[in-house]
C-alpha cells in the first residue's frame, strides 16, 4: 500500500459483515445449563456498542478514485505488493452483499482461493529475503497476522457449528484488517514516510469490531456453549490486538494495551467459570471488570475520534 494520501479500495471496508453478527441460539443443554448462571457474564455490550460505531465510522479511510497505482517495490523484493488485491478478494467473496456480487460467488470464491495462495508466496518471500532492520518486527506481525488468516480461511468449509462459522468470519474479517494495517506499515518504512493514525488504524478498528460482535453475543438468553464459543474468540482478538499497538500516537498504543489486557482477563475468568474453575471468580469481580472496561474503552474511542479527525 501507497503510504500516504493514496488509499487502495479495500481500505473502505464497506462490505456489510452481516455474517459476523449471527451467533447459534441452539437450545440450552442441561449440564451446560448447570455449570454458571450465564445473567452473570453479560458485561459491556450496550456502552461497547455506541463508543465503537463512533470509532469505526471515523477510522476507515475513504476509497481512491481514478485508475489504478503502481505500489513502489519494497527492498524486500516485491513482498506485499499485491497485497491490496489479495485482502479485497478475500472480503468480497465473504462480505460482499449485493445481489449482483453474490450470483458470482463461484468467481469470487477462484480470486480467494488465488489470493490465499498469494498470501502464501509473501511470506516464503518474507522468509527467503534479507529483511531491512527497520521492517523485522513489521515483517514478523504480518507472518503471524496472514498464518492466523490462512488458517482460518482453510478450516472455514471444515466447520459445522453456527459459533464455529461465526468465529471463522470473525478471524478472516480482523485479520485481513490487521493484514492491511502491516502492509502499510512496510510501505511506509520502504518509502521513509510519516504514519498517518487514520491509514494505520484500519487494523485495530477490524479487531474492535470483532469484540463487539463477540461481546454482543453474551445475552442472558444465548446458552453457555455460544457464551463459551465468544469468549474463545474475545481472548485470541484481546491477543491480537495487543500486537496492534504499534501505531504512531504512543498515548492510543499504551490505550490499546491496557483495554486489549483486561478483555483477556475478564475472558479467562469467564472461561474458568463456564469451565467449573472459577470458584474463586464472584459476581463483584466480574462487575468490576466490567466497569473497568467500559472505561477503558470509552477512553480508546474518544482518543480514536479525536486522532482520526
């Protein structure tokens, strides 16, 4: 990706993630029903939710007009440079809405396939080139960002569940986020030029997004096992967004880390008590969590808005 004003086309992120949004409301089995009151795990849900629609709206670039640019080569060889087609055909064929863009799934789903495999091409690239000192830890988060993608991309057809195929979805939508967030990056170390917050942030919005969905999956209704499934999902998002502070405004970065660090923790203690671990978990403990992260994310969204302007 261009660093600077130029703005590849699947940084608008409009594809509508509908499919995100649903999780299974499969019948409560007995011995899940017994092992926690779910009333208890219903957090933040309702604060998240107004705080992020304000974050993402703000964050996502606006889409180039015009013909096409030529990305310059990086000094790795030609790593990453097709990377801005590879993400926009990945989230068409599984984010794509219109009915004019569903009757060509079959082609869609081709240009994906070919996309993961160019995915794949990078990062043997990454691994065969001498990378520059300044792109190590850049080049190393995009191997991990694009392995957690490939992954998710090929077990996606495997899997059965409703909260399976849910959290797949989730893990392709913020990891190819996060993907252009990395490419960005490498474009801007290549070129020596300045970050821009509203370019970088791509990422960490998509990561938000998904705690959002997650979040919002822990109703007082929905059974423990999708209760669990989310909880799943919020702990490995806490973890990668944890990763995506590294963004030029060091006051966002240390927001990040510490809002991404206690969702990890509210999660794992979640997860004990949906275990039949968490003896020592209580309602207050949870309740405060719970506080805490509707702070901290209230915190992250206003300095969001306030950098992406």
């Amino acid at each position: 990706m261009w660093c600077g004003a130029v703005r590849p086309s699947w940084t608008t992120l409009n594809f509508n993630p509908s499919r995100t949004k649903e999780r299974s409301n499969d019948p409560p089995h007995s011995k899940e029903s017994n092992i926690v009151s779910l009333q208890i795990l219903k957090r933040y849900g309702a604060v998240l939710t107004v705080g992020l629609l304000e974050l993402a709206v703000l964050a996502v670039p606006t889409a180039l007009s015009g013909a096409a640019q030529t990305k310059p080569v990086l000094p790795t060889k030609q790593i990453v440079t097709s990377s801005d087609k590879y993400i926009n055909a990945i989230r068409t064929y599984f984010f794509c809405q219109t009915t004019k863009c569903k009757k060509a799934a079959a082609s869609h789903k081709a240009a994906a396939d070919t996309a993961i495999s160019g995915i794949k091409s990078e990062i043997k690239l990454m691994k065969a080139d001498a990378v520059p000192t300044s792109q190590v830890a850049l080049v190393a988060k995009y191997k991990v960002d694009a392995g957690a993608l490939i992954a998710a991309y090929v077990a996606y057809p495997k899997k059965t569940s409703a909260d399976e195929l849910s959290n797949n979805i989730g893990i392709i939508y913020y990891q190819s986020s996060n993907l252009g967030s990395d490419d960005y990056l490498l474009g801007c170390a290549q070129t020596k030029s300045s970050v821009i917050f509203k370019e970088w942030s791509v990422g960490v919005v998509g990561v938000a997004y998904a705690m959002q969905v997650d979040t919002q999956a822990e109703t007082t209704t929905a059974p423990a096992s999708t209760i669990l499934s989310a909880n799943e999902s919020l702990l490995a998002e806490a973890t990668s967004m944890i990763s995506d502070a590294n963004g030029p405004n060091a006051q966002f970065n240390a927001l990040v880390v510490q809002f991404a660090t206690t969702q990890a923790l509210d999660s794992r203690d979640s997860l004990l008590i949906l275990e039949g671990k968490g003896k020592s978990v209580t309602r207050a403990d949870l309740k405060a969590l719970a506080t805490k992260l509707t702070s901290e994310f209230k915190s992250l969204s206003a300095l969001q808005n306030k950098l992406a302007k």
